[in-house]
C-alpha cells in the first residue's frame, strides 16, 4: 500500500460528509418507489423486497457515517477539525489551506497527516475501523467517485 493512501478510508468518509444527508434522502425516495411499484410488480416479490431492504440498509449505513465523522471531528480537536474540513469537506486544497494559515506546504501536510491519524482514532474508538468501512462503502458507487475527487484534489497527503 502507497504510503500516501494509508489513511484512504478516512479521507473518503470526510469527503462524504457533505453529500451524506443528500444520499439519505436519495436511498429513502428509492426504497419508497421501490416499495410502492409492488401494487403493481409482475415480477418476483422476494427480489424486490430485497431491494427494499438493501436501500434501507444503505439509509442506515450512510446516516451511521454521518454521525461518526460528526463524532470523530469533536473528538480531535478545533484546530484539526478545521483543517479536515477544510480540506477534506470543502473545496479547498492543501496549499491553499496552507496559505490562509501562513503556513509552508510540507507543515501544513504534516498537519493534515496528523490530523487525519487523529480522526482515524478517534473513529476507532468508536468502534469504526477500516474494516467496517470497507464493508460498507467498498463497493458503494457514491464512495467510489468521492474517492476519485478526494485524491485527485489532495494527493499528497
């Protein structure tokens, strides 16, 4: 594993915390269709009720994300937590962080490596780890393009 994607897990989950609430509302509205089209579904009534149920467990799993980072982000700090939303949540890279902060590229990546060591332990104490994660959003398509845009925008961290 490249050094730099050490952390991956964590910077994906912070990068979703803006699109969580939406992807909610998404995963509810299709479990409803879903559940609705039954009065007239010609097809097989296991497979659709296991649709249902798989949109729910999405529902469930995204709303458990958005807590944990809630969670994680009191749990390390104002100074971190501002500097991972920042980079992470927001829309701003590193060396324009950097910059706001008057700090110099390599110290603010240290920063951003040690704040992201911090949230990852702070999720691990919850009981939320990188195997949880993976069981979750490995295979999740929402987490797939926000890992794309997380290390396109920030590669180096």
């Amino acid at each position: 594993m490249n050094r730099h994607n050490k952390n991956e897990w964590t910077k994906v989950l912070l990068g979703a915390y803006e699109f969580l609430p939406a992807a909610v509302k998404a995963a509810k509205a299709e479990a409803q269709r879903l559940a609705l089209s039954g009065y007239d579904f010609n097809g097989d009534i296991v497979e659709l009720v296991s649709k249902v149920l798989d949109c729910n467990k999405r529902v469930e799993n995204y709303v458990n994300a958005f807590v944990l980072i809630g969670e994680g982000l009191k749990r390390i700090g104002a100074e971190k937590a501002l500097l991972l939303k920042d980079v992470f949540v927001g829309r701003m890279t590193l060396c324009e962080h950097a910059s706001r902060m008057g700090l110099s590229k390599s110290g603010m990546r240290r920063r951003a490596r040690e704040a992201l060591c911090s949230f990852e332990c702070a999720c691990k104490m919850q009981g939320y780890g990188e195997e949880w994660y993976n069981s979750r959003f490995g295979k999740d398509m929402l987490f797939d393009k926000i890992r794309e845009k997380v290390n396109a925008r920030n590669p180096a961290i």
